[in-house]
C-alpha cells in the first residue's frame, strides 16, 4: 500500500514528514506550496499566505492532477485543507488505484457536501469549529455509505505541532489508529 499526504496550509514540514515516515511505506506529501518549506509566524499570517499563492481551488486542482496519475493501491490521508482538497479530488477523479481517504478536520467540505464519495472515507472531526457546528455537517454527509464520521476530542490542527490546536495525546492516539 502506497500513502499519499496532502498537508494543511502549512505545507511540507518536519513533522509532516516524520509522521508519514512512521508508515513505512511509500509515501508523497502533497503540499500547496511545491515543497519549499514555509517560514510560519502564526495561523492568520500563514492562512493568508495559502490563499495568495495556493487557495482551496487552486489546491484541488492541483490535487486533481496528482491522483489522476496514481497507479498503484493507495490511501490518502489529508489534513485540514488537504483533507476538503482530498475530499472534493478522489470523487472528481475516480482513480480505481486510490483505496480509502483519511480526512481530518476538513473543515471547506462544509461547502461541498454534495460530494458524492466513490470510495470509503474516514473524516475525523474535532471537537467544535468556529464557523459551522460540526454535527450538522456530520449528520450530511454520513448519509452516504462508504462514509465513517468520528469527532475528537480535540480542537482543530491536533495532528499539526506548528498549530495552536496541536494536542500531543491526540496526535499519538490517532498515529497509533492509523499505524494499527
């Protein structure tokens, strides 16, 4: 099995690349900024940066692309705006190759919840987010059936150290689910 990683607005990051090490498989981070490592001061600022040089289309986009190519099983796991960019792209292109999505705290699929999910998708909700209730989003798209909705304990970035949301427990309790 193949993995692929689609980061949040921070791009490709040690940590990142620790975490998807830790599979030890083969793995791609996929990130909105091309590889090159990002000088992050806080959230705002860098939010900012991603919607200047990447934005949430530009990112499925680029997405698009990437999982058109895919030619072996893989899964893909994406954070934050990864996971909505992974969410809107494995239904859009409908790779066969492409197994299962693991999506955590995908917030932007609150404005695409008529994605129709062509394979099995695990969205990892935290516990609250600022601007929908979480529930209700929850509620929609677990409709359909190959979708397993979960809310943490946890606040939005859990899995990220560089975001404010990050929780150590939450981070090593997930890694132990995935790597399992």
């Amino acid at each position: 099995m193949k993995y692929i990683f689609v980061s949040d607005i921070f791009g490709k990051t040690a940590p990142l690349s620790h975490f998807a090490r830790q599979f030890n498989a083969e793995h791609q981070i996929i990130d909105p900024y091309n590889g090159q490592l990002q000088a992050v001061v806080d959230e705002p600022l860098q939010y900012a940066h991603f919607v200047d040089k990447c934005d949430h289309d530009g990112y499925f986009q680029k997405l698009n692309s990437i999982l058109t190519k895919v030619s072996e099983s893989t899964t893909v796991i994406g954070f934050s705006a990864g996971g909505a960019a992974a969410w809107r792209s494995v239904a859009k292109v409908k790779n066969p190759h492409i197994k299962k999505l693991i999506a955590f705290y995908p917030s932007q699929i609150r404005h695409h919840l008529d994605v129709a999910a062509p394979i099995p998708c695990e969205i990892i909700f935290p516990r609250q987010e600022p601007h929908f209730d979480v529930y209700t989003v929850m509620e929609k798209v677990s409709t359909q059936h190959k979708i397993t909705c979960k809310v943490s304990d946890y606040q939005h970035g859990f899995m990220n150290p560089l975001s404010a949301g990050f929780n150590s427990a939450g981070y090593q309790y997930f890694s132990q689910y995935l790597l399992a």
